[in-house]
C-alpha cells in the first residue's frame, strides 16, 4: 500500500511538472512575437495592408492584422523577413514584409500579401506612393563623382621586372 502512495505522488509531482513545461513552453512563442509585432517593418507593412484599397478589395473591410509575426529580424546584419496574417469578411492571407537597416533606419525593400489561393498582391509599389523613398533613383547617365580629398591617379605607372623566369 505504501509503494502505491508514493508512485502516486511521484505521477503527481510530475503531471504538475509537466503541466508548468507546457505552459512555458506555449507561452514562449507569444513573447518572441511580442517583440516582433512592434519591429518598424511590421508596423509600417500593418498601415499599409489595412488602408489599402487593393487590400480590401481582395480580404473586404475591415482588414485586420494579426499579431503574431513569423520570421527573423538580424539587427546586426540590417537584414528581415517578417510575415502575419491579414483578414477580412472576403478572406485571409499572409503578409511578407522584408527589409533592410540602413544607418540606423528600417527601410521596406518587399510588401506583399499572399492568398490561400490566387497570385500575390504586390504592395511595395502602394507603400512607396503613399510615405516615398528614400533610395536615390539610379542614372546611368549620371556623371562619377570623385571622393572628396582623394588624389587623383598617377598618369603612367612603370613596373620593371628583374630578368630572367619567375622564383630565380
């Protein structure tokens, strides 16, 4: 009779063990998506897919996003790719948002919302259209510009070679 007192507590013991693992374990994904869903790229992809009327048009209104946010933000390479889901009365799909820092800012470089079915709908183009871009255009006509304080290079360079065959 003692023996099965103390296999009991012992099954209890670890059923509550176990019950604290998995709660823990269930809530660490919500923490991580906590810090991403405030990350400057989700914000701005979460303006953009909810005022957007392509967006309504594809989901209905009203465009909810949700919070929990999949994928990696590496603050010392620069460099994210974050995706959510959007809803609507119509329908649902993922939105992709991806990045990139440049001297200390977050810049949109890919927006885009993909249905369960159907192509995806580019947004890049929406977002730029509605807060610009900050990338200057490229011309390949532009003239190269000298770095300032630079030399510039010598006119003719002269290499003399001692004679005979290489390693003598």
């Amino acid at each position: 009779m003692e023996c099965v007192k103390n296999r009991t507590r012992q099954a209890a013991g670890t059923g509550v063990v176990g019950v604290s693992c998995l709660v823990l374990l269930a809530a660490m994904p919500l923490a991580g998506c906590s810090r991403l869903s405030q990350h400057p790229l989700v914000v701005a992809a979460v303006e953009e897919v909810s005022g957007n009327a392509r967006v309504a048009e594809m989901l209905g209104k009203p465009v909810t996003c949700g919070t929990a946010v999949r994928g990696t933000a590496n603050e010392t390479d620069g460099i994210a790719s974050l995706q959510f889901d959007a809803r609507g009365p119509q329908g649902s799909g993922i939105v992709v948002v991806e990045g990139k820092k440049t001297q200390g800012a977050w810049g949109v470089t890919h927006l885009e919302l993909r249905p369960p079915n159907g192509a995806a709908l580019q947004l890049t183009a929406d977002l730029e259209a509605r807060v610009g871009v900050d990338t200057p255009a490229f011309d390949p006509h532009a003239a190269p510009v000298a770095p300032s304080g630079a030399k510039p290079p010598p006119g003719e360079i002269e290499i003399t070679l001692p004679p005979g065959p290489p390693g003598q």
